[in-house]
C-alpha cells in the first residue's frame, strides 16, 4: 500500500505567477511549470537564508523531501533562465 502524499505547509502564494520573456506566449513549447512547494522552498532557502532542516520544520515535510524538491525547483530556473523559456508558477501538494 503507498505511502499517503503529506500537504506541505506554505506560507502564501506568490504574487505573481508568470516570469520570463515579456514578448513570448505561454505555450506547451516554452513553459515552464514550477509548484507552490517547489517556489516556497526557493523562498524560504535562498530569500529567506533558512537551511534545508528549517526549511523541513517550516514546510512540516523531511529534510530529504525538502532537498528533492529544491533540487527540482532550481532545474526549472535554469531551463527558464538559460533557454528564454516562461515560468509559470501553479499546482503542487499544499
């Protein structure tokens, strides 16, 4: 039997939920989908200074949890940064 999902605490939801080139529609070829949790453990672990443990106690998940999820978080920056791709922040288990 699997393991049921544990809702991750987050504190809000972005005010803005769409980032990249302000000229290119938010198509299937050029997005980018990033989830609640994934924005919150950027905000709490880079903007905030928390470790990933704090960030676990905060988010009320695993340290290890926590780690996948940033790792996770961080690629999809990337593939939008370097590839001129939007970022579309929706979803996630919260």
């Amino acid at each position: 039997m699997a393991r049921p999902v544990k809702w991750r605490k987050v504190c809000c939801l972005p005010e803005s939920n769409r980032f990249g080139p302000l000229n290119l529609p938010a198509d299937a070829n050029n997005k980018v989908s990033m989830t609640v949790d994934e924005y919150e453990t950027i905000r709490l672990i880079d903007l905030e200074g928390f470790t990933q443990e704090e960030c676990a106690r905060h988010m009320n998940i695993g340290r290890t949890t926590v780690q996948g999820i940033y790792i996770e978080a961080r690629e999809k920056i990337a593939e939008s940064l370097v590839n001129g791709k939007v970022l579309l922040i929706e979803g996630g288990e919260y």
